[in-house]
C-alpha cells in the first residue's frame, strides 16, 4: 500500500468504509495515525475492527482530530459531517488528499490528474495503456480499478494516473497534478451542487490546485469547457496550458476500441497528457491499436465473418447510448430494459446508423412504438433472441451492439451482468 511517516502520531475520523474508506484506514494506520471509524454496515466496520476505534464521528468528540476522511459518496452539500467538520474546525477529506499527503515520501514521481463529466474513464485507461507500452512505470486509480493508496508505490521515474470525479475534487485540497485534464462539461450531478455553475466550478478546482509550471489539456467540444481553458490560460500562459483539438487527431479507423466523435476527443486528450509526459508519436500511435477499451463500454467483444459484435451495456440512458449509435454507420441495436424515461430523443440524431433494431426487456413494448417510425423493429424481449437473430440478418461490415438506453434490473441484476451474458451469448455463436 501507500503510506507516509507525514501520518505518524496524527488523529483521522472516517466515514464510509467501502473502497477507498476501507483503504484510506489501512494506509493510515500503517503510517502511524490513530483513527477513529464508521461505517453503517456491520461487516464493514468489522473489517477494521483491529486496526480502529469503531464509533460515530457524528456522535464523537473530535477535539484534537486532523481531520475527517469521507467517502467520495457521501453528499457533503447537505450531510451532517460538513457541520460537524465546521464546528470542530476541521477538514473534510478524502483518499485522494491523503494520497497528496504521501507524495513528498514517494520515489520521484508524475501524477495524472482526470475530470470530466463523460469519458473519464475511457481517458484514464487510455493514458494508462500508452504509458505502459511506452514501459513507463504506471499506477491507475482514483475513481476507476483499485483506490490508489491500496497500490504499491512505484519506483523513480513512474506516473500515477487518477480519474477523479467532482465528488473527490470537493474533498482534494492539496493535489497539484503534474498534468491535468477536463475532458467536457455538461449539467450532472447537480443535486450535489448550488446549480449547474456550482459543478462546474468543481471541476475547475483541479487546476488551481496545479502550480504555474503544471500541465493543463482541455477537451475542444463545449463552450463551458473552452471558459475554464480560457481562464486557466489567461492565468497561466500557453507554454503550459493546451486545447485538444479532435480535429488534429489522424488514424481512427484504425483503432477498433476507440470509434466515434466522442473518442476522438478523448483520444486527443490523452495524446497531448502523454506527450506532456515525453512519449512520442512513434510510441503511442500503434499502441492505440492495441488498446481493448473499458468492460461494457463501447467494448469489442467478437468479430465473427466481418461483423463486429459491440458490449456497450454501461449505457444505460439515452444520452449514453447516443455517441455509441454515432460511432458505426451500419448498427443491429439491441436495446431495453428498465426504462428510466419514456423517450430515446437523444438518440434521434443517429437513428440513420441503425439497421433494425431489436428490442428486449420490460422497454420492450414502449420502445417498439417509439422506433418502429424509424427503422425496423423486432421484439426479442430476451437477450439471446437478439443476438442470435441480428447475427443472422447482418452483413460483412455491420456491427451488432448492445446498447440499452436502460436500467438492468429488469431481467440482470447490474449492467454488468447484462454485458457478460451478452459476451457469453455471442461467444457461444
């Protein structure tokens, strides 16, 4: 794990012992801090019942205490923690500040720092693929794979890779990332937030965390973005401070994981954190190709007689599904499940790419009569009668793709789920 003498002797409260909880007081008391920790669940408090005091920092006098470690989960905006933060004139915290904690105890090192309100992920697995090929030592963390402070540091020379979301840029007050990047911004999360400018400033935290020679990249999609990149640069200069162009960005085609316009943004801005880092052209171009994409989005699972067979089921809404629609000019699209509205407007733009669609799930009626205007519909209503019935129809060059639009509780317990048995259902064919 990662740890610091910087801990020894000092006092932590923690709420929330799921991941990065659970990590977080690992690490600490590793370090040689006293904590204090809470949890609702029973078993997860017990999993830190040897190392921790077991009690409600709500319900506990905190007078002394360095500060408090809550889950990025936990709604600070109106949860009783941030008053009792205030009173006892203390911080609120998470993993990722303790992970700013350590870095002056680590090898030298570069951190990559991530945000976004869409393709965080993607990017972050994707700079973390171009550096391992290039065989530069790297971590991945943060708000995807392991909770960073669980991983073994890396020796000299080595880069860890973070996506953060705003909930752990709220609770990040010393982070200064050696290179940065905001993918896009568009209205999310906002019941954690005073409005929409409110989130947006979250985001923008990132950057003013960073010191006048820090690296800065900025998606080139959205006028809310472009503000923040204008602010950052009148702030900081164009030396260090850069906005991706999509458009610069040759050879797509030939990067079956990473299709259509909203991973091309993507991709241009993990070249430009790379090459901030010192990677070339010659070391990252054919290891795009090489790059399998994130389990259950926009994921290639099979190509079978010149048809590619597409897992997108993390798509659960509409405005998910949209962007996966607009990466492939020939779709077979089988869509449903749980609904979450009684539309699919944010896919109309793309409904010219969709072949037939084959519908499944308790959606199954609903989208029928939604689409059956735009393209041909079948109900399959189960999974397997999609698949197996679009591979019939296709031709050499159309793309089979799971894309729901929808919750998956209706028939699997969690988009997960869904996408192994559409992966097992076309591995079978």
């Amino acid at each position: 794990m990662i740890t610091t003498p910087a801990f020894k002797d000092r006092k932590f409260a923690i709420l929330g012992l799921a991941r990065s909880g659970l990590s977080a007081a690992r690490a600490l008391v590793a370090g040689g801090a006293e904590v204090l920790a809470w949890d609702n669940d029973e078993g997860a408090r017990a999993k830190v019942a040897d190392i921790a005091t077991i009690a409600d920092p709500l319900l506990s006098d905190l007078t002394g205490y360095d500060a408090i470690v809550v889950s990025p989960g936990v709604p600070i905006n109106r949860h009783p923690i941030a008053d009792k933060a205030k009173a006892a004139g203390i911080p609120l915290i998470g993993d990722i500040e303790l992970f700013a904690m350590a870095r002056p105890n680590l090898p030298p090192h570069h951190v990559v720092g991530i945000t976004g309100t869409n393709g965080k992920s993607t990017t972050t697995a994707l700079v973390h693929h171009l550096l391992e090929s290039a065989s530069i030592p790297v971590r991945m963390g943060g708000n995807i794979g392991l909770p960073i402070l669980s991983q073994a540091p890396l020796p000299a020379g080595g880069v860890y890779v973070l996506e953060l979301s705003s909930y752990q840029i709220d609770i990040t007050h010393s982070l200064a990332c050696d290179a940065a990047a905001l993918i896009n911004l568009s209205p999310d999360h906002l019941d954690r937030y005073d409005g929409y400018d409110d989130y947006i400033a979250s985001k923008a935290r990132l950057f003013e965390m960073q010191t006048g020679k820090d690296f800065s990249v900025f998606g080139k999609g959205d006028a809310d973005t472009e503000r923040v990149y204008n602010e950052v640069l009148a702030r900081r200069g164009a030396e260090y401070v850069k906005l991706a162009d999509p458009q610069l960005v040759t050879g797509q085609a030939e990067w079956p994981s990473l299709q259509g316009p909203h991973n091309l943004q993507n991709i241009a801005v993990a070249i430009a954190i790379v090459e901030a880092l010192g990677v070339t052209e010659a070391q990252w171009r054919p290891a795009m190709r090489s790059f399998n994409g994130l389990a259950h989005r926009m994921e290639v699972v099979a190509e079978r007689n010149g048809i590619l067979f597409i897992n997108d089921s993390k798509a659960t809404n509409a405005a998910s599904t949209a962007p996966a629609l607009a990466a492939y000019p020939r779709v077979h699209w089988i869509v449903g499940g749980l609904p979450k509205t009684d539309n699919l407007d944010e896919c109309i733009p793309n409904f010219g790419h969709v072949v037939k669609a084959y519908t499944i799930g308790e959606a199954g009626p609903l989208f029928h009569e939604l689409l059956s205007p735009y393209m041909p519909v079948e109900r399959s209503e189960m999974m397997g009668a999609a698949v197996h019935s679009a591979a019939a129809q296709a031709q050499p060059g159309d793309v089979i793709m799971l894309s729901p639009a929808c919750a998956s509780f209706d028939q699997f317990k969690d988009f997960e789920a869904r996408g192994d048995a559409f992966r097992a259902i076309v591995e079978a064919l």
